[in-house]
C-alpha cells in the first residue's frame, strides 16, 4: 500500500521540493493541505504528516497536541520543519511527541534520508501486532532459528481460543479483541513470571499466539494461564451465558446451535538438541500437539517429550 505523506502547508514550495526529491518513488505520494483541513486529513490516517512551520499562521504546538489528540493518529509520525532555531523551542517541539525538527534551510539529503527512514520504521512497526503489541511471524520465526542455530534447549508453547469464532458470532469483535488482549496478557504474565531471563511471546494473529521458553519444564506454566484465563474470561460474558455455560448461536441454515463458553488450548513442543533441524519440523509437531490439545473439551494443555 502506498503510504500517504501529507504536507500542512498554506504554500507551495515544501512539496515541490518533496515531489523532486523522491522523482521516480513511486511508493511515495505526498498530498498538500492547509490548516483549515487538518481534520480531513485525520480522517484518512496518514503514514506522515510533515508541517511548514513558516507556512502556517496557527501556534505548532496547538496543531501538534491536536494530531496527537486524535486517536487513530496518536502513533502517527511528525516532521516539523521551521526556521526558529531557539532551543527552547525546538524542545517544546519535541515534548509535543514530534519525531523529527528539521531547520530552515532545508539541506534536501537530510530531509530526503529522514522521510525515507521515518516509512522504512513504520513498515518494520507493521509486523508487531497493533493489538496486543507483541511481535509477528517474522520475529517468531527469527527468535526459532536464532535458538536453533544456538542448539539451546527451549519450549515452545503454542496457544489459541476454542469456540472463539461463536463468541465474535454473538458479542461482535470489538468484544472479541478485548479477550484477544486479556489472553496476551495472561501468557505474558506466566512466561515473564519466571527465574528465566530470554523468555519470548508472540503473537501469530487472531487467537493464536506463540510462547517460547528456556525453562522446558513448563507445566506450571500452562496451568497458571489456563487458571487465570478460565477465572477472568467470564467478564467478558453476560450472566445469562454462564449460567447455560454456553452459547446459542444460528448456523447458514438458520438453526441454533451451541456452543461451549471460550477456553484456552496449549500445545507445547519441547526443543531438545538436535531433535529438530528446522522451524518447519517444530511446526509440524506442534500442529499435532495443539489438535489434540483443542480436541479435549475444555482449557487444556499437551506437553510432547518425544526426543525424536
């Protein structure tokens, strides 16, 4: 997706310099907007928004604590660029939550490397989940290899919701996101909760997340989520839910069907030296692992010791 780059400026000359500094980029399209049309320009969610200092009649710390304000730009980067080269004022600048202060005059590389850098960074924010914050496939896949080049010894515990999809079915997703964020926090606590210092906790998408842990004897670990997960899962239900103890949900066909309440599944696979020569191995164990975890009615936890 090409990321959209917008200039609040009431002139003309900040994005014709942009425009010919980023010739032939096509990944990068850059959009010019006043003051004036600032909420506009929220509501479309900018990769960047890069302000004129001296093209604008509005204080810049007004307009950069409204940006920050917003809540689907609270995270969106800012470049001010500005002739005033007090410090005082550069620093105010900064405790705005501005990124980057470029001044006036613009040396055009610095610029150019800044805006480059600022996309390459949110590119890289992009494989961490914005929901959880925890780190994607492409870190979990590197933090497995890492540990397998390094022949450590390490569990890996592969987690996920059971009749999670009729819960979203029933209570929306927004609902279901607040479990997706309360089982991460669950896992952290009981991975981080240990003498152990390299622990790791990532997070695949949807329900299923994955924990890696130098301490192979985890049982304690998977019984301490599953307990606190099946105690504090229930506020997320209302009391008529539990007291059936599951859901009633209607199928293609229109027939109500029922569902038991969420639960936790942990399939764990244990890393001995050279059981395994890859990370596709440990996934085809794992999927093993975790099915006959979900298989089992109710939160549950399978350990595979199998050395070879």
């Amino acid at each position: 997706m090409t990321p959209q780059i917008y200039l609040i400026d009431d002139g003309n000359e900040l994005k014709s310099t942009l425009v010919a500094l980023f010739k032939g980029e096509k990944e990068y399209k850059f959009k010019k907007a006043k003051t004036s049309e600032l909420d506009s320009v929220l509501k479309n969610i900018p990769a960047l928004i890069i302000i004129n200092e001296d093209g604008i009649g509005e204080d810049i710390i007004k307009l950069c604590n409204k940006i920050r304000e917003n809540e689907d730009n609270s995270i969106t980067p800012i470049i001010v660029i500005s002739s005033n080269k007090e410090k005082e004022h550069r620093v105010e600048i900064l405790k705005a939550c501005v990124e980057h202060y470029i001044k006036v005059p613009i040396d055009e590389e610095y610029l150019y490397y800044t805006v480059k850098n600022v996309i390459r960074l949110l590119d890289t924010n992009r494989r961490v989940s914005p929901l959880t914050g925890l780190p994607g496939n492409v870190q979990i896949q590197a933090e497995m290899k890492k540990r397998l080049l390094n022949k450590e010894e390490f569990a890996i515990l592969y987690i996920d919701l059971d009749n999670f999809k009729a819960y979203n079915d029933v209570y929306g997703f927004l609902n279901g996101d607040e479990i997706i964020k309360f089982t991460a926090q669950c896992i952290l606590k009981h991975i981080h909760d240990t003498d152990v210092e390299d622990s790791f906790v990532g997070h695949i998408g949807g329900d299923d997340f994955v924990a890696i842990s130098s301490n192979i004897d985890c049982e304690q670990i998977c019984q301490d989520i599953i307990l606190e997960f099946d105690q504090g899962v229930l506020k997320y239900f209302n009391e008529t839910d539990i007291e059936k103890g599951y859901l009633e949900v209607p199928n293609r066909k229109c027939i109500i069907e029922q569902f038991p309440l969420t639960t936790i599944s942990v399939g764990v696979v244990i890393v001995d030296k050279g059981r395994f020569h890859n990370v596709l191995e440990i996934g085809e164990v794992a999927a093993q692992v975790k099915h006959l975890a979900k298989s089992t009615p109710g939160s549950t936890y399978i350990i595979d010791r199998r050395k070879k």
